[in-house]
C-alpha cells in the first residue's frame, strides 16, 4: 500500500506542528524576555501571581472571583510599587493564562518549570509568591510566609513580615 500525501495536506500538517511547537514554547520564549527585562545593578525581586489560565484557585463563595484573578492584580500592583521605590520587578506571569503552554497531562509540573526559569534567569533578591489560600478554620489568616532551609537571611525577613501582620500565622521553611 502506498500513502499519498498531497502538497497542501502537507502544508497544513506543518503549519498545526509549527503552532503546537510555539505553544509549547512560548512560556520559555516570554519568560526569557521578561527576565531580560531585570536590572543588571541594584535589587531585583521576582513576584509571582499564583494560578493562572485553568488553574483559577479557589473561587470566592460569594463572590464568585477565582483566586488567580486577585492574584494577579495584587501581583500588579506589587510590581507598580517596588518599580516606584527604584526595586526591579520580574512577574512570572502577566496575563490571566498560565505559563504551561497546551492544557494536557503535565500542565502543572511545566507551569512549575516555567516558574522556576524566571526566578533563575531573574536572579532575585527574594521571590514574593501570591496565593489566597482558603483555611477551614477562621481562626487562620494572614501571611504565610516560606523561607529556604538553613537562609538565615530569608528566616529573618520571613519572621519580620509574621510580626508585621496582624494574626500572623506559623513562619514555615521549605
């Protein structure tokens, strides 16, 4: 049996593998940019705006609002106020989508991936993570703040933002 395929089959078939390729490319190609945005002197503080594209969060029970919505806007407005203070801000994520490219098996760890490229190529200060995580119990609000093992530097800023919080909840390490 012999398979033909015709020139214009071919052409769509390649066009749909170019678009699939990009897709699953463009996270990278946007965090490099980004990143390349990040001062070369000075301090520079990634922020990442939890969530995003599929992947909303928890939805607010009155409010309907997903989680990755208000992460974002909080993200944005850090961004607008460490760049007004002089501080380079590199955001993970800067649109409502998430960073993992096509919506199949793996989403997660690739979003993840994407991630961890812009804190790399961003070499930060600090990496401010927001999320509006939903506790069962009321009696638990507030920051939660994660430090690196064994960084001295990061538990002190950790324990600073507890203390500054008005029910701060337990500092814990990764």
């Amino acid at each position: 049996m012999m398979l033909v395929i015709k020139k214009k089959t071919l052409l769509i078939a390649a066009g749909a593998a170019a678009l699939f390729v990009l897709l699953l490319l463009l996270p990278v190609i946007g965090a490099a940019v980004r990143a390349a945005g990040a001062p070369q002197t000075g301090i520079t503080v990634v922020i990442d705006a939890g969530h995003g594209g599929i992947d909303g969060g928890v939805t607010g029970a009155v409010t309907g609002v997903k989680e990755s919505d208000l992460n974002l806007a909080v993200a944005r407005r850090l961004q607008s106020d460490f760049q007004t203070a002089g501080i380079g801000a590199v955001m993970t994520r800067e649109s409502s989508g998430g960073l993992y490219g096509l919506a199949v098996t793996g989403r997660k760890r690739r979003d993840m991936e994407a991630r961890k490229r812009v804190i790399d190529n961003a070499k930060p200060a600090i990496v401010v993570s927001v999320h509006m995580n939903f506790f069962p119990q009321s009696s638990q609000r507030g920051a939660q703040v994660f430090y690196k093992k064994g960084d001295d530097k990061g538990k002190e800023l950790a324990a600073t933002k507890q203390t500054a919080t008005p029910q701060p909840t337990a500092t814990y390490s990764s």
